[in-house]
C-alpha cells in the first residue's frame, strides 16, 4: 500500500510464504554399491577467459543445488542391512555479479554423514537439520529515525526471518537375500593327515557279557575291573578297560582309570565318554603312566558344563608303548545323585606311529553303587 501526499510517502508491505517441499525417492542398489540421488537444480556458473592476443572465450559450467543423497549398503545375513549415508542439502543465498559483469552465485550447505544398521522394513529418521535465519534492516533519517514509536515513520525498515528443517526418513528394504544353508550342509569332515576328507572312525559302544575274566586285564589294589573282550588277534588291534570304586558315596570323588592294551605303540588318541550331568561332575584328568612315560606328550580333556560328556585327547611326537594306564579320570557324585550313575566310553579313535588307525574294542559301562 503506497500513500502520497507533498508532505507524507507511506509505504507498507507484509509478506508471508510457507513451503512444504516433499521428495519420496526410491532407488534400488546391489549390495555393496554406491547409489546416489539428486533432487534440485543444475544452476549454470559462465567463466570467461581471455588470452593476450585479445580473444575472449566463455565456458559454461553446472553446480549442483538441492538435495543430494549418496547412500553405500552392506548387507548381512538375517536381513539386517548396513547404510553409508551422505546427505547435502544446498541452497542459493545470493547472486553476485562482478564488475565484469559476470555472475557467480553464493551457495549455503548443510551436510550430514553417518552409518546405521537397520532391520529389514525398519524406518529410521534423521532430523535436526536446522537453518534459523533472521535479518533487520533499515534506511532512516538521521536522530529522527531512533525515536522511539514515531522513529520508524522516519525511514524504510526491512525485517526478514527464514526458518527451514530438513528431515530425512530411510526405510531399507532386502528384494533378495542369500539363503543360508542348512547346518548338515556347512559341515564336512576334515579327515587326517594321510586321508584327507576321510570320514571320522567312531566305534559304538556294545555291552559284553562275560562268565571269566579276560585274559589281559589292569589291576589295582581295591578296586572292581569290569570285564572286558579278549585281545583280537590281528595285528595293530587291541582293547579297553575301564575301573573304578565298586561303593562310592553321594558328594565324595572317585577316580575311574583308563587302561589300553594294544599290539603295538601309539602315537594319538581321542575317548569320548558320557555321563548324566545331574548325577556326576567331572573335576579334572592326569595322564596315567603309559603317556607320563612318553617325552613330548600332549594331554587335553574337555568337558563343557551341563553338557555330561568329555573329551580326552592325547598325542606325542614319539611313541606312546603298548599296554597301561592311560589316563585318570576324577569325577564328583552329585549329593542328591540315586540309582547307579554309569560312565560310557561311546567312542576310541587311535592312531599307530604310522598314522595308520589303530582297531580298539570298547569296554562295557562303568556303574556305580552308592552307599549312604
């Protein structure tokens, strides 16, 4: 509204705008490929140049101004999906012409960088891009114009406020991910040193009922051996022998003794044993004489908690001589344990200094009586 009179020239002006600027890209991406998107403008820069013969040439160039998405996925297993993002957000302040009349443009940026794991589907929001701008300006009449209430009649005033958000939602979405292969199909048997891929040699357990004692047999003072299989009589075979307390109480410890008879030396050997978890604990093993005899000797057992079975390895760089005790193994009876708790050795696997398998018939289960 302009009033005009000799005296008066009263100009008055109100502007308001609001913009709501919504951009829904979607864009597809193979794993681990860089994608980008670009919603804006390609504002042309001149640049002129000249030469000292006097000729003058022009170059156009285009500068990218808007919104600006660079985005790196990294897909796992699970449909859970790693992003890279980048994001500018770019805008012309203002335009700027030289004295030669060429125009450049001032361009404000905001910019953004962060990795994130999301979920298939899962929605995540990046706000907090926040421009706040607020500008007053004012051409007055000297001493007039600083008069307070009647001082703005006295001049032209501007005042300019520009607030602008950017919030960015992302929404990752697997089209096709790997399948994972069953468990049966992830494992594959490793084999030895001489049979590469060679399937495992386990030997199942088979109770044996005897009327006499075997003919080779491990005694010691006090203790119960439970029968066990003759000797075989082809060459590099042999048998096992399990022995323990025949009476042990509720909460105290026993030692159960692995004894081994073969033909000929050994080099290494795996005993798998079994045990009920809420009647036995086991506590520790210590190599028997026939591995303490031999130098350079590898003893390990391993028996994962709950779990009522153990694993005792032993190797050696030498030779480990046929017949004796192998190892001693310590276990615990539980304080509420009942019945008759029993050990089972469920798989021997040996090897001769050859690296040849070693055949070793199983003994029967160990089974304790408790006494009150």
């Amino acid at each position: 509204m302009t009033v005009s009179n000799p005296f008066l020239a009263l100009n008055l002006r109100n502007q308001l705008g609001r913009t709501n600027l919504l951009a829904n890209p979607r864009i597809r991406v193979k794993n681990k490929e860089k994608a980008k998107v670009h919603i804006g403008d390609k504002v042309p820069v001149i640049t002129t140049t000249s030469t000292s013969t006097g000729f003058i040439s022009e170059s156009v160039n285009y500068l990218d101004v808007g919104l600006k998405l660079d985005v790196e996925p990294l897909i796992y297993l699970e449909d859970d999906v790693g992003i890279k993002i980048g994001l500018e957000v770019s805008n012309i302040v203002r335009e700027i012409r030289s004295q030669s009349g060429t125009l450049t443009y001032q361009v404000g940026t905001r910019n953004a960088a962060t990795s994130l794991r999301l979920r298939d589907g899962e929605t995540q929001i990046l706000a907090g891009l926040i421009s706040d701008e607020d500008r007053k300006s004012a051409n007055q009449v000297p001493g007039l114009g600083d008069l307070p209430v009647i001082g703005r009649l006295f001049g032209s005033h501007q005042d300019t406020r520009n607030k602008t958000e950017i919030v960015l939602l992302i929404t990752p979405r697997v089209v096709r991910n790997l399948a994972r292969p069953e468990l049966r199909f992830e494992q594959f048997p490793a084999g030895t040193e001489s049979a590469i891929g060679a399937a495992p040699l386990l030997l199942q357990n088979r109770d044996v009922t005897t009327s006499a004692a075997p003919s080779a047999s491990v005694q010691t003072g006090g203790s119960a051996i439970l029968p066990a299989q003759s000797l075989p009589t082809s060459s590099g075979s042999g048998f096992s022998v399990l022995q323990a307390p025949p009476n042990v109480p509720p909460g105290q410890e026993f030692s159960l003794n692995v004894s081994l008879v073969t033909a000929g030396a050994l080099k290494s050997g795996l005993l798998d044993f079994t045990f009920d978890p809420s009647q036995l604990r086991f506590v520790r093993a210590e190599p028997g004489a026939a591995i303490s005899a031999s130098p350079e000797i590898a003893f390990r057992a391993n028996a994962p908690e709950a779990l009522g079975r153990l694993a005792l390895n032993f190797s050696t760089k030498s030779e480990i001589k046929a017949g004796g005790e192998l190892a001693r193994l310590v276990f615990r009876v539980a304080d509420t344990a009942a019945g008759s708790p029993s050990i089972r050795l469920e798989a021997l696997s040996l090897t001769d200094s050859t690296s040849k398998v070693v055949a070793a018939q199983l003994p029967p289960p160990v089974r304790l009586a408790l006494t009150r």
